[in-house]
C-alpha cells in the first residue's frame, strides 16, 4: 500500500528510514485549531527517550528521495506513550506545506537524537517557573508542564501564551480547565498554576505583547509578584528569533543569566525554528 503523504510504499520509507538512522512512525491522532495551526501524535517507539521540553528532527521524504527534517518541540511529556507536535502550516514552507495534510494512517520520519535548554536541567534551583511562549511555542511548556518533576523542584508554575487572534490560542480549554480535572494533576496544581494567555491584535480580555505586559508591571501585578519572589524566579523562553531577542534582553536587564545544559542559568530559550 502506498503511503499517500509520500507517494511510495512503507517498506520504501522504512528501508530509508533504517538507511539514514531513523525512526518511521504512523500517525495516529490529527487536530486542526484553526487555517494556520495543528497538532498530530505519532506512535511513540520503545526505544525513544528524552526529556521533557526537549526538540527532535521530524520530517518526510523529499523529492530527492531523501528525508526533509526540521526540529520540533515535543508537546507531550517524557512519560507519555505517544509523542504529540504542534505546528503551524505554511503554504510556501518546504516541509509545513505538505506536513499541514496528515492524515491518521500516514508515516513520518523521527529522528533518534532528541536535545534543547529548555529543560529542568539547564535552570538554577528556584521558586516560580514562569515559561513565556509565542505561537506553537507553546508546545514544549505542555510537556514540561506536565512532568511531575517540575512540580517537585517549583512551588508555582506560570504559563503564558501570546498570539495574534484569540481562535489561535490552541489548547486553551485543555490549560483552563482540562488539565486541572486530571486525576494525577489536577492535585499537583491546585492554586499553584497560572495559565496567562495574551492576544495583540483580535478582541480579547487581556491585550498585548507578553514583552510590554511584563515591561510596564501588568504582569507582575495581574499575579501578585512581589519584589522579594523576582530573585527566585526562572523563565523559559520559545518564540520568533525576535521575541526570544527582545525577552532575552529585558530579562538579563533585570540581571537574569542565560543557561545551558552545561552551565545552568536563571533563564533558558530555545533556539530551534521550524520551517
């Protein structure tokens, strides 16, 4: 049976698959959000390990005949039995193009060698995780959000969401009120979350870039951060080249250190796009 995404059968994809040192997996579960956004879990295989917050490089076959591959944020957390991406569709992108038309049934290539900063690893100890994500980089904050880890090492974990229009805020009803009727952590998080979604340009309770909210003190307010938490809090930052610039910025204005892997710091931002 030929595989329609790619034109040629599964045991051709999986021969590259093997070939270029990946991974083929089925697509089990598509969600459209909106014109310009989806998500889609593919089966999980056994031997894959990574964590929470980390990238991968997925991708499909080429017209060349070799595998497409961009990175990823992987949505769901470490424990999960499938792995879930959230993507934009671009009409013009080499790879989002095509990735936009998943259907359940469909095949992708998964890379072996999953890596980021944005995880637990690469923040000093703190208080409050405050993880500040534009567009689809909301996707990593929902595997680390979910990890029971983050709620050992963090008393209060904030996540903010900023999009053009309020249809963009994807998983919106999963962070308002599924998540907390969840049987493991709906008793994790209790008053200890804070989901802080903004929107710049459609109608909208709350307005405005993440970046001038926090700025200007809205932020700061609209939470009840005092001056004595800021020094023990830590960020994690997933959006545009520009918005990580300009956030980056006006953290380490407010004397935040970067962190890595190696070197763990006040704050981490990921670094990997999607194209």
């Amino acid at each position: 049976m030929n595989d329609k995404l790619h034109g040629v059968d599964a045991a051709t994809l999986q021969q590259v698959a093997d070939d270029k040192g990946l991974h083929l997996v089925k697509v089990t579960w598509v969600h459209h959000w909106t014109a310009g956004l989806f998500s889609f879990r593919v089966e999980r295989p056994s031997s894959f390990r990574f964590r929470s917050g980390e990238f991968i490089m997925i991708g499909l076959l080429g017209e060349n005949g070799r595998p497409l591959m961009r990175a990823y944020s992987i949505a769901s957390p470490s424990w999960e039995e499938h792995l879930e991406f959230f993507s934009v569709k671009v009409e013009e992108g080499a790879l989002t193009s095509r990735l936009q038309h998943l259907k359940e049934g469909d095949h992708i290539f998964l890379g072996k060698k999953p890596t980021g900063t944005l995880v637990l690893d690469a923040l000093l100890p703190g208080k409050t995780l405050c993880m500040v994500g534009t567009g689809t980089g909301l996707a990593p904050f929902l595997s680390v959000l979910r990890d029971p880890e983050t709620h050992e090492k963090f008393e209060r974990i904030i996540v903010t969401h900023t999009v053009r229009q309020t249809e963009e805020l994807a998983y919106r009803q999963f962070l308002e009120e599924e998540i907390r009727a969840d049987e493991i952590f709906g008793e994790m998080l209790k008053d200890r979350f804070t989901y802080y979604p903004t929107v710049t340009r459609g109608e909208f309770h709350r307005k405005g870039r993440i970046t001038d909210l926090i700025r200007d003190g809205v932020f700061r307010n609209e939470l009840g951060v005092v001056e004595e938490d800021r020094g023990s809090m830590r960020f994690m930052l997933c959006g545009s080249m520009a918005f990580n610039k300009d956030m980056g910025a006006l953290l380490e204005s407010n004397g935040l250190v970067e962190g890595s892997n190696a070197d763990p710091g006040t704050y981490v931002m990921e670094r990997a796009f999607v194209g």
